[in-house]
C-alpha cells in the first residue's frame, strides 16, 4: 500500500483506504510540497527509517500496515524464575514499540499479568531484535539476552541486562 496527496496537495491519506495517516516519520525538510503527483516511501537508504516524497513514476520501498491499532511489532517471548516472590515465574515479552523504534522487553507477572518492568534495549530505530533468552550469572542473578541485528551494518550484537534493573551487563558482538 501507499500514501500520497493526490486527492488534495498537502492532504496526506493511504491511497487503498483513503484514511489520513495517524503517524507519520518525516525526514528532515519534508514533505517537499510542489506541482505533480507526489507519493511516500519510506527510507532512501537501507537504515533509513524516516519517510520522503518522490514522484509516482519512480520505483521505491514499499509501505506495508498491519495490525491496525496495534503498534508493537513482537518478536518472542522467555520465561524467567520468580521475580516478585507470589510463587509464579515470570513471562518476558520481547517486541519493537513501532512508533518510536524503541526495542524493549516488557515482563509480565504469568499469574496476575501485572507489569514487573519494562526494559530497553539498544538505541531506537537503529536495530532490529531477533530472540530473547534468559541466563543466570555469576551471582545467581537473572539476565536477558536480546540479538539485535544493526539495520545499516546488518551485524549482530548480543545486549545482555540484568532483568531486575535493566542495566547493561555487557554487549556482545557476534560477528
Ligand atoms: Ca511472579
């Protein structure tokens, strides 16, 4: 699918659906607005999250929507012993927040589904996550591990943070 202001110059809207959008990531200066049919694509150059203008006639990446109202794009999940002592193990959920890029594990308790916390990993729309694991270490305390692949390099990295406070243990680069 795809954007454009062909109906109205300046008027933004999916062209399959004709709903104006509700987010938008425009690189810097844009939208160009000039005479001509103008339409969206997102990024000009792998890595390149934002969105630009192009005239119709030019091949460009595509646009995909899915999931409606749903703005996480989730990845996976793992378990993790016990962390609020009510007797149940805990379930991580790994996912990218689609609207600010930011890739978290949110952990949820899996008997009252109460939030335990939410934990950031890597920099915003600078990588993609591919899996989660849950490790003990040296002190008996749990880590998360997360693989994220860098967007622009395409290079793996292990982020390992203790899933307690979120603090970064070490990153590990797997190439
Ligand atoms: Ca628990």
């Amino acid at each position: 699918m795809g954007g454009g202001d062909i109906a109205e110059q300046g008027v933004w809207q999916w062209l399959t659906t004709t709903e104006p959008f509700s987010y938008s990531s425009w690189g810097e200066g844009e939208p160009l607005i000039a005479n001509g049919q103008y339409i969206i694509m997102g990024g000009r150059n792998p890595g390149d999250t934002n969105w630009h203008v192009a005239k119709q006639e030019r091949a460009v990446p595509f646009i995909c929507e899915w999931g409606g109202a749903a703005y996480k794009d989730y990845v996976g999940s793992a378990f993790l012993d016990d962390m609020n002592a009510n007797g149940y193990p805990e379930i991580a959920t790994l996912y990218t927040d689609d609207v600010t890029g930011q890739v978290t594990v949110q952990i949820n308790d899996s008997n009252t589904s109460k939030v335990i916390s939410t934990i950031a990993f890597g920099t915003p729309k600078q990588s993609f996550p591919k899996s989660i694991a849950v490790m003990p270490n040296a002190a008996g305390i749990q880590d998360i591990a997360v693989l994220l692949i860098n967007y622009t390099t395409l290079k793996g990295t292990q982020e390992i943070r203790d899933a307690a406070t979120g603090k970064l243990v070490v990153s590990v680069p797997i190439n």
